[in-house]
C-alpha cells in the first residue's frame, strides 16, 4: 500500500492490523483519478479511516485539509506515522464517528467512507454502512455541490436524500459517488 500521486508519491504506508481492509492502491488510483481536479483546495473528511491512505493521499494530491476519524486507537499512531513519512498534516480525530458526525460543525467538499464490511446477523441491527446512509447529520457537513464516496462490498442504492451519481465496481470493491439530492 502506497501513495499513488502527488507530492508524496511512491511512500509505503503502513497498516494498523490484520483486521484492517485498506484501500488497494488500484481502487484509490481509479478513485482520484476520477475526482480530477476536484481534489485541488479541497476540503476533505475520511470516516472509517484505518491507515489514512484515502486522506494522506488526497492531501498528496492537493487537498486544503483532510480530517481523518477513526475509532481504533491503534490507527492514530499509524496515521501519524503514514503522515509524518509523507510529510502531511491531517487532522485525526480518534472517536467512533457517529459521535463524531453529532459533534462536527465543519463542511466538506469531498466525504470519503469506508465502514467496516463484517457481515452482521439481522438481530444484531443495522450496518455501519445502514447507519451511516441514514444519518441525519452527514448531509449537513456536506458543502453544496460536494461529494459523498462510499466503499463498500456490494452496491448500494440508497432512496431518499441520496442522489447516485455513478457506481463502479474493481474486483471485490464497489466504490459509490453520491451528491445531496434536490431535497437536500
């Protein structure tokens, strides 16, 4: 796992664990090389962040800013190591994001999120990815026009504030492009 473009190009990240599903470094090429442009100044926010590989990379890339939240303290000292090798300066936020989402004030251009994939039991409730979909202050740190990019095993297809604007699959990784639809 590395970065694949921008300043840091070429770095070797490393991982928190072996529970951990880092991005492959062809999703995340695919990824920024649809976002073009679009990266540059860019505010971002990385939910579920793992290793920091989508926020040090967009930050790589250009980005203004990246938050990175992630419940797992482990991740912090890898995140922190991933960024000070890259020489970036991300914001990591060490709380379960969904009381991170309740607390943010902040708006952002791009929202990256890569929720856990375990599969659950219908008696063990709803998803990360549910959750996530259904969350009511998500949309609000969303800046006008700004993107929303899931990654997760299977296609997703949300009704209601959800606008898709693509779905593109690479191996066992569906990536989701979503802008707030016209209600939002």
């Amino acid at each position: 796992m590395r970065i694949t473009a921008g300043t840091a190009r070429g770095i070797q990240l490393k991982a928190p664990g072996k529970e951990t599903r880092p991005t492959m470094d062809a999703v995340k090429e695919a990824l920024f090389s649809r976002l073009g442009d679009r990266i540059l100044e860019a505010r971002v926010l990385d939910l579920f962040a793992g290793s920091g590989a989508l926020g040090l990379e967009a930050l790589s890339r250009g980005a203004a800013s990246a938050v990175m939240v992630e419940n797992d303290r482990r991740s912090r000292s890898v995140i922190q190591a991933n960024a000070e090798k890259a020489h970036l300066h991300p914001e990591t936020v060490i709380e379960d994001v969904f009381r991170y989402l309740k607390r943010a004030r902040d708006s952002f251009d791009i929202i990256f999120a890569d929720p856990p994939w375990a599969m659950r039991h219908e008696d063990e409730g709803p998803s990360e990815t549910e959750r996530l979909m259904a969350s009511e202050k998500l949309p609000g740190l969303l800046t006008p026009g700004g993107l929303f990019i899931l990654e997760e095993s299977r296609q997703w297809d949300p009704a209601g504030r959800w606008q898709l604007e693509q779905a593109r699959r690479y191996g066992n990784t569906w990536l989701h492009y979503y802008r707030l639809g016209p209600s939002e």
